[in-house]
C-alpha cells in the first residue's frame, strides 16, 4: 500500500498513462487486490480498502459520468460491492 500510494503521488509529472499502469494495473491489480481478497471480511477489511482508496488522485475522477469508474478498477470495484 506505501509503494501504492508513493507511486501515486507522482500523477501530474509522469505520464498518466504510464502512472495508471503501473499503479492500478500492475500493484492494486496484481498484488494489492489478492491480498484483500484474502483478508477476512471486517473493519481491518474495510481501513485496508479505504486506505487503497484514499492514494488515487481526485483528479482521474472528474471527467467521470455517474456510476462509472475507470477501466483499471473494474475488479477492484467489483470487489468493493461484494
């Protein structure tokens, strides 16, 4: 979650592209996301999700229409309303 959230902050001087890839793609999907989806459901269940959200800019969500997410947290998202 730390190298997550250290990654994201980079957003506005690398590459969006490039920053979504690695960040979304490639830590919360294929490391962050099976870790949670191992973790037993409860309020550590809950800070840890939060906490995930917390690192992604506001910034990729503005131009969002309402019920939409972006590509890259499908699963993620998918898990949240499980």
């Amino acid at each position: 979650l730390q190298l997550l959230s250290n990654v994201l902050l980079w957003d506005g001087i690398v590459q969006e592209d490039a920053l979504r890839g690695l960040g979304l793609n490639k830590l919360l999907n294929r490391y962050l996301l099976l870790n949670l989806l191992n973790t037993p459901p409860g309020l550590d269940h809950i800070e840890k999700c939060s906490k995930v959200v917390a690192c992604f800019p506001e910034r990729w969500f503005q131009d969002l229409k309402s019920g939409s997410t972006l590509p890259e947290l499908l699963n993620f998202c998918q898990h949240l309303l499980q």
